[in-house]
DNA sequence: GTCTATAGAATGATAGAC
DNA sequence: GTCTATCATTCTATAGAC
C-alpha cells in the first residue's frame, strides 16, 4: 500500500511542474525531487515518461468527457430529447473553455496542465486525442437532432470550427491580448463561451446559399 | 563558401527530417547524416539545435507572411483602398491552408514542416509566433477600413476566429477526416477556404445583437 | 574562416541488491 | 516495492587541424 503513495505522489507533483514549465522544460530528476521519491519508481510505476503524461493527460480528459457529456444531457433533456443547437455547442466548449480561462490567478494546476497539453503538443498526448472520436460523434448525433435539415457535412464542419474556436482561444490568449491592447477580455469566461457558441451556431444556421458562392476566384491572381 | 554549401546541406536535410518525423523525433546526429557533414558543424552555423529550428521557421514564416500581403493588397488594390471581407480574411487564411492541405502526395517537405511547426509547439516556435503580431495588424487595420462601423473588439475576435478555423483545420485534418467518414473532403482546399472565409465573415458581418443575449445562462446548474 | 575530432554534462531507462 | 548504481543516448562546447 505504500505503493499508492508513491504513485500518487509522483502524479501531483508531475502535474505541478508540467503545469507550470511545460513538458519539455521538465525532467524525470524534477519530479522525483518534488515528490521525495526515487528515481526508479517513475519508470516501475508508469513505465517511462510518456507513459506517466498520458496517465495524467487520460484521467482529466476523462473528467472533461463526463462534464460535457452531462451538460449535452441536461441540455435534450430540457429540451424533450432535442436540444438548442446553442445549448449543444455550449455544452463542448464551454467546460474547457472554464477550466483554461479565466483570471490567472484562478487557475487550478489542472487546468494549466490541461492548457499545456494543448499548446505542447507531445506524441503520448496526440495518440490519446486521437481515439476522443466516439465522444465528439455523440456531439454530432446531438446537433443531427437539433438540425434535421443540415448536411451531416455541415454539422461536422460546425462541430470543427466550435471547437477550432475554442481550443484556438486558450492556445493563443496571450497573442489575442496583445494584439487587440487587452481590449478583448479573456477574463470574462462566460463571454467568450457566447462568443465561441454564436460564431458556431451562426455558421450552422444562415442560409447556406453563400458557401458555394464564385468569391472563391477573387484577389488571386499567381500561383 | 564551402561553409554556404555545409549549411545549406543542414537546412535541407533538417527540413526534410522535420516533416517527415517531428521535431522530437529527430536527433542532430540523424540530420547530420543525412546531410552527409560533421555534428559540430551544426553548433557551428547555428549555435544549437533550437536555433537551427528557429532559422528554419523563420524564413517560411517570412514568405508566407509576404504572400499574404500581397494578397491582402491585390485584394485593396482593386477595390480602390477598400477591399471586401471576404477578401482580406482570405488573403490571411487561404495561404497557409493552400500550402498545408490539398492531396498527401503534393504536399511539398515546406509544407509539411510548417504542419508539424503548427502542431509540435515547441519553444523555439512559440518564441517567433509571439513576434507575429505587427503582421496581424495590418490585416485587423484593413478589416477596420472594410467594415468601418464594427467595434475594434469584434475585429479582432473575428480576425482571430478566422486564424483559428484555419490553423486547427490543418491540425486537426485527420480527426475531421475520421469523424466524418471522409465526408468532409480536406482535399478540395479552396472548398475548406472558402467555408473558413464564409464563417469567420458571417459572425462579422451579422446583426450584432445576438452577442449579448442572455443565453449564457442557460443548461448550468452545477459549479 | 571553415570544419573535424573529441570531451563534457544531462537525460531516460534498467539491472540487480535489499 | 524501493533503492543504488550504471548504461546508452542525447545536446552542447571546445581545442585544434586544414
């Protein structure tokens, strides 16, 4: 049973500085000075250091998961089994968008960890994204009720682009401050989730006469 | 001007590396026999491993950023120091996803190199992308000059929704692919730009009233 | 100036004693 | 399960040949 302390000893303190250098700014001696442990135990518990990211990175996309997926329920369930398409977008983006955001000061080692894993792209981290296919389909099914009308195409388009909104913000929320003098207030959480939700849902619901307009062939005139 | 050779030979190769494998996949040593030239010739022309990364990015950020000013000017140009939305959000976005979508195999090492800069946010990278934002302000001055009665807040959002669109587009190519049972076509680029352009406009172009609407608070009850 | 050979410091991983 | 000692590999730095 001291094995468990260990382990967790290990896991809080690699979250810590992962959230707070990054993954590539961080080595194994760190982590088990932080957490008093040896070496070795890294690689008996976890295998090796990949292996100890994508632990940490599985359990709070796990957590995250079941948050959205709660929100998308609560959300057909008011709605008699079809939801708003506004309250399925803010149902994907918004968990996410609360954890990373928000004043500095406020955020938890989790979600900074969670903002690492999204700037930082690192190889155990890709793999464990790839296989979140299943989840996002159940978004998919959802706006599918929300939008009989729509193209599958369409819906998927739309359930890119929120999220490209979404994970693009918290990637680059320091660029967007700058360049707009901190006028565009990434503080105000709730704000940007109406943002994100609008954009999305607008792309969703105008007349789709526009997408397949000629402007394509505009203000090109090389290559 | 051997030494123009040895370091050209370290760029290619290095380049070529890069794209095919990502940057933490390759070591200096594969790069140096690749390029058929000494390890310390690396430290030599370039000072270390980031700093060769750093001069790679450097220069095809420099071209792309010049082909996006052109565009953006062709676009003023012939609308008489006013360009179309739609125009100036294309000059921005069509580039990049010119360079980085389209069929696997015409897909040139630059191209790919900039898709794995794009993904694997490693710090040398980061570092340059911050320096970006002079760039980005031409084009947030030429959208103020197209939609003169839009907030400068709302600008910037949508000049940042419609970066974020087209670079997790790139990203993100695979998983779209996947979810959609290749329904969504990544292939026909100038179809992906156009549905880039046509969002990121719409959520500049439509009635502002909708942004503050009182949905936000809608399907949360927890937290 | 240009490049090579070689040494140094640090990292992730592992074997084997306890 | 835990720990010490050690390995192979990596990036970096430098002394000195051409």
């Amino acid at each position: 049973m001291a094995s468990d302390q260990t382990r967790t000893a290990i896991l809080v303190a690699a979250e810590r500085l992962y959230a707070d250098r990054g993954f590539s700014e961080v080595t194994l001696r760190d982590i088990v000075a932080e957490a008093n442990v040896n070496l070795a135990a890294v690689n008996y518990h976890f295998g090796s250091k990949d292996e100890l990211i994508a632990e940490l990175f599985v359990t709070r996309s796990i957590a995250l998961n079941r948050e959205r997926l709660r929100d998308l329920r609560a959300a057909e369930d008011s709605g008699g089994g079809r939801a708003d398409i506004h309250a399925i977008l803010r149902a994907l983006v918004g968990p996410i968008l609360r954890g990373c955001l928000g004043p500095e000061n406020q955020r938890s080692a989790v979600a900074r960890f969670m903002i690492r894993a999204s700037i930082e792209s690192v190889p155990p981290i890709r793999r464990i994204k790839n296989k979140e296919i299943d989840h996002l389909r159940k978004f998919a099914a959802a706006m599918k009720r929300a939008l009989p009308d729509r193209s599958e195409v369409e819906l998927f388009w739309g359930l890119h682009f929120a999220l490209a909104m979404a994970h693009h913000t918290i990637r680059e929320s320091e660029r967007l401050t700058k360049l707009s003098d901190g006028r565009c207030d990434l503080d105000d959480v709730e704000d940007v989730i109406a943002r994100v939700v609008r954009s999305a849902a607008l792309g969703l619901t105008a007349s789709e006469t526009a997408a397949k307009s000629p402007a394509r062939l505009s203000a090109r005139e090389t290559r």
